[in-house]
C-alpha cells in the first residue's frame, strides 16, 4: 500500500473534499458543488504547487487534524485560524512542510466559516462525473470525512510557492450582495421589493452549503399560489413560505417551485460562504447587464 495518504485524526464539525465541482449537469440534475470559496482554495492550491483543479479539504468552523505518512508540503487559508505542526505554531496563508507522522492541526476560525487545507499532490480521491467535489444535496462524491479516514495522495505536480505569505481578504463584517432583480420578482408587493433592497437582514444559523438563509423581513407576496418547478442558479435568491429569502449556494437544487426575486452576483458567493451566523446583509439591486 502506497504511503502517500493522509490520516484524518480529527475530522472537525464538517470536512469535506472540494475542486471545482462538476458545472454543466444540471439538465441530469446534478448540482455544481464545489469550493464556497473558490479564490481562497485556488489560492492554497498555486501555493503548495498543485494545478487549480486539484481537490482540497473544506473545513466548517472548528478546523481539523492530520497526519501524513509520508513528508508533504501543506497550506490553509480561507477562514483564518491557528495552525501548528507537531505542536509547534505554524504559518497560516503559506506553504509548510510536515514531516511524514507529524500531526496538522488546523484550530477553530477566529473569523469567518470555512477554512481551506491544501496538500502537495492533491486530496485523489475517485472522481464522479469529473470531480472529487462532496456534493451534501445529492450524496455524490466521497463523505463528510470522518474520525480515522484515510485519504490517498496525488503525486506533487510542481514546488510550493516561494512566498513567506500571501494576503487574501477577510471575511466580511458585512455582507453586501449585488443582486439583479428577477426573475420573478413580479411575484412580490412593490413594498416587499423595497424591503429586500432597503433593510438589513442577517445570516441565519440554518444556513450550509445548499443555501445562505437570512432572519429579516418577510417579503410579502403578490399573488398566491406557486410556481411550476423550474430551472434555479448559482445565487439565486429564492423566497420559500416563510418570506425570509435563501440564497442558493454551490449544493443548491437543479430546480425549484419557490420564486426567485433576484440573483446575486458571482463575485459576491465567495463572502457569502464566510459570513458567521448573526452577519449583517445587505441586498444591493444593480441593473442588468
């Protein structure tokens, strides 16, 4: 058995595999997945020297424990947090090497959600439909790591960075989301569209990796009923029963019959996967493109 694997000592509230996911399925269905943060996981993956589609591990909150049989070079980013080798500090937003036995403990985000560990060669686990991504909506790809997992190992495609660290943005203080409005925003009061561009909501506890969930202003209705399900996006900002809006995040739904009052912009998904329960959001309509 090869010696390029990496033990999980502590899997952490929620580790899972990502990569870039695997975008072009939903006629079949399939969600994308993926890194929430994919800057912050490219970031980690260029600085151990692996091409941007290797696969990483996602932490949720309270970080993880590893340990290599063999010597590799790692790196975490994303939410910050302490990182030690052996029980000694070590640098976080930059390559470090762990010698074969020796534990990573990546600690709890001290701001932020989900903290990103690189490792040189990438996470091999068995590919479905193109990625190693975890998807929790539809069970595709390996599970939620767990205590005593044992993840196999690529071989290192190039050397680490040569950096003593790179900057990388900090979770946001305050969510600020451009959205465009529609499509059916015709489904909602004038004054409901005004609530959502106007007054503050803030990230729920509810929210995972399917969608962002808000407390706030219940956006009231203009017609009864429901829609036919349809085809639903990256961003889509979906309005259930409840009023509170959803943004849909990577695991999100292929389809849905609640109405989308607005899709929020690409660029703004990545902050939106670190924004902490109890983050102020705001709702910023811009004008189609």
């Amino acid at each position: 058995m090869s010696d390029r694997v990496l033990v999980v000592v502590r899997a952490g509230a929620l580790t899972t595999v990502q990569d870039l996911g695997r975008p072009g399925y939903a006629h079949l269905g399939v969600p994308r997945s993926g890194a929430l943060d994919p800057p912050a996981a490219a970031l980690v993956n260029r600085l151990v020297g692996n091409p941007p589609d290797a696969a990483v591990l996602e932490t949720t909150l309270s970080g993880c424990a590893l340990r290599p049989r063999r010597t590799v070079t790692v790196a975490v980013g994303g939410a910050p947090s302490p990182v030690s080798v052996g029980g000694r500090p070590a640098a976080w937003g930059a390559p470090v090497v762990v010698p074969a036995g020796e534990l990573l403990e990546v600690g709890a985000a001290t701001a932020g959600v989900r903290g990103y560990v690189a490792v040189s060669g990438g996470i091999a686990v068995e590919p479905v439909l193109g990625s190693r991504a975890t998807d929790l909506l539809s069970g595709l790809g390996p599970a939620p790591l767990t205590d005593g997992t044992v993840l196999p190992l690529g071989t290192p495609a190039g050397p680490p960075a040569r950096v003593d660290g790179a900057p990388q943005p900090r979770p946001p203080a305050e969510l600020v989301l451009r959205v465009t409005l529609g499509p059916r925003d015709d489904w909602f009061t004038a004054g409901a569209v005004r609530d959502l561009t106007t007054r503050p909501y803030r990230v729920s506890p509810a929210s995972n990796r399917i969608g962002l969930r808000t407390e706030g202003p219940a956006l009231e209705r203009a017609r009864p009923g429901e829609l036919p399900s349809e085809g639903m996006v990256l961003g889509a900002v979906q309005v259930p029963p409840d009023g509170r809006p959803v943004v849909f995040l990577a695991d999100h739904p292929t389809t849905g019959g609640y109405p989308v009052v607005a899709v929020v912009r690409a660029a703004d998904l990545p902050a939106a996967g670190q924004a902490p329960p109890g983050t102020p959001v705001r709702f910023v309509p811009v004008r189609r493109r």
